[in-house]
C-alpha cells in the first residue's frame, strides 16, 4: 500500500500559492470549497461570472468567499488582448476576431485563455457540463506539452486501511480515448505512472485484457500485449507487465498459478485499460462497490493542469480536486 494524504500538496502549495479558475463561479458546491480554500489561503479561487450573482449566490448558501477574485468575461479589462492571442492561437482555423469574441464569452474559453495569459496556474471546471467542454478547450489553447503526443486522463482511486496507510491505485485511462491505439497505450501509461508517483505511488503497471500472457486470443489481446512490450522497451525502469487479467494483476495468489515469476502480477497498483468502456466500468466498480473514493479524471500530456468535474460532484470533491490540480501546477 502507498500512503495518500493532502497534506503533502497543501505544504507543496504553501511556499508557493496558485491561482484556479472555477469557470462555474455562482455553483453553490464550488462556492464552498472556494470559501474554504480563502480560509486555508494556500491556494487562491478566481471564480468566474457576474460580480454580483456570485455574491449573491454565495450569501444565499451562507458562505463567505471575501477575498475571492472574480472576473466577469462580459467585463474585463484585458479582453481586446485575450482575442488577439485567441486568433494567433486559432490562426491555422482563420478565427475571427468576432469569432474570438462569441467563443469566449463561454467561461470554459475564457477561464482556459486566463491560463494561457498566466492570470492563472491551473483551472477546474465541468460541475455543469461535459467533459469535452472542458478538454476541447484545453486542447486548442494549452495544447500538449513538449514530447507528448496525446492527452489523456486517470483516476486515482484511494481506500482507507485500518493501518493508517491508504491503499492508492491509478486507473488509466478512463474518460478520455475511446479506443487507444498501442502506442497512445504506451504513452497512457508512462503519463500515468508518472502522475501516480505524485500520490505516493510507486507504479506497477499492469496492461489489463480478458488473457493473461496467451491464454487467450484476439485484437484486443495483441493490442495490450504489443502495448506492454513497447512499454517495456520505453520505459525499461518502469516494472510492467501484460496483458494480464485483473485477477492475475491484484492478487498473488491467482499470480503465482497464472504468471509464476511476473515481477508485477499479483502486485499491480497501476492499470492501463484496453478502452473506455473497460476503464470507465472499472473504475465506477470500484468506487461504488469496491470502497474506494475516485479522484479524477486527471488529465495528463497537456502544458498546464486543466481538469474536470464530474456534474455529479459535491463540495469535498470540488475542494478536493482543487487541491489536486494545482499540485500539479
């Protein structure tokens, strides 16, 4: 088990503070865990919206979010500045600039352009809308950073133990690529396992498959065990293995029958799933039967932390994700 904590990201954030756009500002789950991040003062909210609807909306749940920036897109002083960098970005697309204008007037665009101008370290959004309004922005703006060819996402999945010590795991990836090819697989999974580190993990990775080793057959089976053999020759300090089962990944038992001598199997704390479809069941499963809280998705590959929420968040998991996102800053 690897231990998880926030502790370590609030001191990492304490001797240096960010900024992080809430592109929702008058959302009454972000305004509380804005009104407590002004109480921590480590990380500092910039919400997103009409001055007074969001003052409004936080007096009327009773949280006080004095000191929070807030920045109307219908009202700022630098937007002539942000349309121009927005057609430099989009010049290849021939953007207006009263194209630039329309599009930013949405607070995903606009939040993601405060990034980009360094208003901003990082930014939160899709309490309200779906994750491609959050993803399509930062793709466009923020782009992937240098050596990364695809953006992708993973899910952190934390289990309180008795012992004091949480067992953690990173599921990849589970929101974004429908159907990965072998070598967005390989880079998925160097992404991630980069990320886990960041939660205390020590990564092994296993490419997951309804076979373990050739014990069955199919597109999908080459798919993961050409993936994992890239991976190995990517990234040869990096302990992989597959494709394996998910019985053969966890439990050692099973391992010893299935893959005597794998140095992951049995082991495995981070999975690189063949498609969404697997990831996004797994993790859900785990989340919902399995104990586990699900922090994510976590996107990975971009230039600057742009993350999402799931519309059916609450307050902890907004503030949360906050805390997150900009330790990853």
């Amino acid at each position: 088990m690897a231990s998880f904590g926030f502790g370590s990201m609030i001191e990492k954030l304490k001797k240096s503070p960010k900024t992080i756009v809430f592109t929702e500002g008058t959302d009454p789950r972000i305004l509380e865990a804005a009104s407590r991040l002004l109480a921590s003062n480590f990380l500092h909210p910039l919400l997103l919206g009409n001055p007074e609807e969001i003052e409004a909306a936080a007096e009327k749940e009773g949280y006080n979010i004095r000191g929070a920036k807030i920045i109307d897109p219908n009202n700022y002083e630098k937007f002539d500045e942000m349309v121009d960098l927005f057609c430099e970005l989009r010049k290849k697309k021939g953007v207006t600039p009263d194209q630039a204008r329309k599009t930013l007037a949405g607070a995903n665009y606009f939040g993601t352009m405060l990034v980009k101008m360094g208003e901003a370290d990082c930014l939160l959004g899709g309490a309200t809308y779906s994750t491609a309004d959050t993803v399509r922005p930062a793709l466009q703006l923020i782009k992937t950073k240098p050596g990364a060819s695809n953006v992708s996402s993973v899910f952190i999945l934390v289990r309180p133990a008795a012992t004091g010590d949480n067992e953690v795991l990173a599921f990849a990836d589970c929101a974004i690529n429908i159907d990965p090819t072998e070598d967005q697989l390989v880079e998925i999974a160097g992404e991630a396992s980069e990320c886990a580190r960041v939660f205390g993990v020590d990564p092994k990775v296993a490419f997951l498959s309804y076979s373990t080793l050739g014990s069955g057959k199919g597109d999908s089976v080459d798919k993961m065990r050409n993936a994992a053999e890239k991976a190995k020759a990517k990234y040869p300090d990096l302990p992989i293995s597959g494709e394996l089962q998910f019985d053969a990944a966890v439990a050692p038992r099973v391992a010893e029958t299935k893959c005597p001598g794998d140095p992951v199997a049995g082991h495995a704390n981070t999975f690189i799933f063949p498609d969404i479809n697997a990831g996004n069941i797994g993790y859900k499963i785990a989340q919902r039967l399995g104990g586990f809280d699900a922090y994510g998705p976590i996107l990975l590959g971009l230039n600057a932390p742009i993350n999402d929420l799931s519309r059916g968040c609450n307050a902890l998991e907004v503030y949360s994700m906050a805390v997150i996102t900009a330790a990853l800053a």
